[in-house]
C-alpha cells in the first residue's frame, strides 16, 4: 500500500516538474517568421529577404551588438541552394537600463525585423527557391536570463 502511495506521489511530481519545465522553456522562445519580396523571386535579380522575429513582452534579447562582451549577440545564419546572400542587416537596439546592470543594454524588445537581400543567379535552376534561416539568441526578462537558443523558419517563393 505504501509503496503505491509512493509511486503515485512520485508520479505526480515527475508530471508537475516535466510539464512545469515545459512551461518554462516555451516562456523563453520568441516567434521565428519571415517572408521574400512578394512571394516571388525572379532570375538575375535581387530581393529582401525579411526575417520577423516577435520577441512577448516580458522578454528581450541582446542587439547583435550588445553593450558588453560577455552578453551573447542575436545573430542570423542564412543559407539557400543556388541563392546569393548579402550582409545582414540588423536594426539598431534599444538603449535600456535593467535592474541587474549599471551599464545601459542595447536590445532587441517586440517585433523585430532583420533583412538580407538575396539574388537568384540567372543560370538557377528549379522554380522555387527555399530560404533557412537560423537566429540564436539569449532571451532574458528582467531579472534572468534562460540559456542561449536557436529558433529556425525555412521560407519558399516561386522562382520565374
């Protein structure tokens, strides 16, 4: 008798630890979408690819130049079969004075947008394009911040 009390105790914890971390995790993930141009890609010339990233309200994440050297950057990978890739371009941060740090932080709040062009070799061969795009980042409140992640889209346009 006791040691199925036991077990079902244990059970119970396990279910609230697991379900409870679970909860945790998905509080530290920021939305990950995008889009090209206007769904459309074309031979020999160039478009925008935009990445959207909507970081909840109670969360930010360092700029992709943070004002330290120890806070960990939010930076983008791009990658595309056949595709030709620009630089990266990151919005500026938002200067903002935390509790946990005397020195005021460059971050990233809200929606969030980062933007690389993209050219289709005229020699490319298929009729659509696919775009991965991969964001690490480090999402903190204002009191911690969870571990370093990466979040991932994989974006299509037709190519003509």
């Amino acid at each position: 008798m006791i040691y199925k009390l036991a077990g079902k105790i244990i059970f119970a914890l396990a279910f609230v630890f697991i379900f409870g971390a679970a909860s945790e995790v998905s509080a530290q993930n920021i939305n990950i979408g995008g889009e090209v141009g206007n769904g459309r890609l074309e031979k020999g010339k160039t478009a925008v690819v935009s990445i959207i990233l909507d970081i909840p309200g109670d969360l930010h994440t360092n700029s992709n130049k943070p004002s330290k050297r120890e806070l960990i950057p939010t930076r983008l990978r791009i990658s595309g079969a056949g595709l030709k890739f620009g630089a990266i371009n990151y919005p500026p941060g938002k200067v903002k004075t935390f509790s946990f740090s005397n020195t005021p932080l460059s971050v990233y709040e809200g929606r969030t947008i980062l933007r690389v062009n993209v050219t289709v070799p005229p020699n490319f061969k298929g009729n659509v394009a696919r775009i991965r795009a991969v964001v690490d980042y480090q999402s903190c409140t204002d009191e911690v911040c969870y571990p370093p992640r990466s979040g991932d889209v994989t974006l299509s346009a037709s190519v003509r």
